[in-house]
C-alpha cells in the first residue's frame, strides 16, 4: 500500500482472484509515499482465475523513485474481461526498475504501462502470452518508458496491444520472435506499422529477430541455450533456482 523500503522476497503466492503482490496507492504523478521498495525471488501464477479484471501479478501505481521488481517467475494471470496482466504499471508508476523477470502464459500482455513516468524494463522474458505481449495504454509527452534487452516469445495475438502511436518511449536491443511468421520479417506488425516503419521512428534498431533458443519454452523452461543470439545483446541468462520458498536454513 503507501510504505517504503519493503522487501517482498521468495513467496509462493497463487490460486487467488486478484493481483499477487500492490505496490503503491497513488493514482497519478501526486507526491507518494512509497519509495525503494524491493519485490524479487518470488513465484507468482494462477492468479485471477478468470473471476475478476484489471489486474497484475505486480501491480504499481505511482511515483515510486528506487523501486525494483526483479527475479520473479510469474505465469498463468487470467481475468475475467479485460486486464490479466504479468507486470501492471498502472496510473502514474514512475521511476520503477523491473528486471530479470519470466513472464508467460498470462491472458492480456505480459507487461502493461497504463500510464506512467521514465520506468526501465531490461532484460526479461516475455512468452507465450495470449492477447498481446506488450501493452501501452496512454500517449504522454514525456518518455513512458525504455524497454531494452529483452526477449519475447509468442505464437498468438499482437506483439503490442493498445498505443503506441506518439513515440515517445525507447525499445531497442531486444528479440522478438513470432513462431508463426518465423524470418518472414515482411509480415511482422508493431501497431499497425512494418518493421522498416518502425525502425524509421526510431525503434529496435538494433534487435534481433531470431528464435531465441530456451531449452524447451512449450515445457515453460526458458533458460537460454549455448548460442542464444541473446549473447550478442548482452542479455544476461536469468537464473530462477532459488525463486519461491526456501529452506528456513537458507532465509536471511
């Protein structure tokens, strides 16, 4: 809610109605409490359940100068209309890391900004999500957000759901690859625009368009395999093995 300098780390949180973990309680760009806080390690899926909507596994709202969202395996958020989301920055999220996330299976996008300030989003995965992959809902006139050296992987809807009309975000040094258009990169739509459009306005490029090579992404493992173009990124391999729950031994 409205705290700082929370951790909120290696919880197995699932089989709920609604978002796994909210973070912030100030709708817009007011002054908010709520500063440095720390979501990681943790294992969140099945959330929502198709019951209710406008929703996240990790929900923000508002400025929130120094918080990160990183390390989570997050999977399989379903609402019942609109809004199942893997990582929601919703009214005015500001000033938020989320990295070295995994994030499939989820109905609406993987990652949605409703709207919000100069957020960073580097070095994820997103896959198989069903609607769309990405989502951005509000032009602004300042930066939205970079999104940058990150992998999507998917096999049904958009790429990017909502507005990405007015350019003013920065995605560059990812890679994207749609199994059902595979290197046909003639057939590939951002919003409505082809890939030399896209790169005309100023985006990806330098992506890469290839199968990023996870070990088996259909058994939901996306570890990266030896010669992954991944490498030429600079994206570094996320390793997941001490997400969820730890031995009482292991908890610092």
């Amino acid at each position: 809610m409205q705290s700082a300098s929370n951790r909120v780390a290696h919880n197995h949180i699932h089989d709920l109605y609604y978002t796994a973990v909210s973070v912030g309680w100030t709708w817009g760009y007011r002054e908010s409490p709520c500063h440095d806080n720390v979501i990681e390690f943790n294992h969140l899926h099945d959330i929502g359940l198709g019951l209710l909507s406008d929703m996240g596994a990790v929900y923000t709202l508002g400025p929130q100068p120094g918080t990160v969202v990183r390390n989570n395996l997050i999977h399989d958020v379903t609402s019942f209309t609109y809004g199942g989301w893997g990582l929601y920055t919703d009214e005015g999220s500001t000033g938020i890391v989320l990295e070295n996330n995994i994030v499939y299976g989820c109905k609406s996008a993987g990652f949605h900004q409703h709207y919000g300030k100069e957020n960073v989003i580097r070095n994820n995965v997103f896959a198989l999500n069903l609607e769309n992959q990405l989502m951005r809902s509000r032009d602004e006139a300042h930066t939205s957000f970079w999104f940058t050296n990150n992998v999507v992987l998917f096999n049904s809807g958009n790429l990017l759901g909502s507005t990405w009309k007015n350019d003013r975000f920065v995605a560059d040094a990812n890679i994207y690859w749609d199994t059902r258009t595979g290197s046909d990169l003639a057939r590939m739509n951002f919003s409505g625009a082809t890939l030399e459009q896209w790169r005309a306005r100023g985006h990806d490029t330098n992506s890469i368009f290839a199968d990023p090579l996870f070990v088996d992404a259909a058994k939901s493992d996306f570890r990266l395999q030896p010669g992954s173009p991944a490498a030429k990124l600079g994206i570094k391999p996320i390793n997941l093995s001490t997400v969820g729950l730890r031995a009482r031994a292991q908890r610092d």
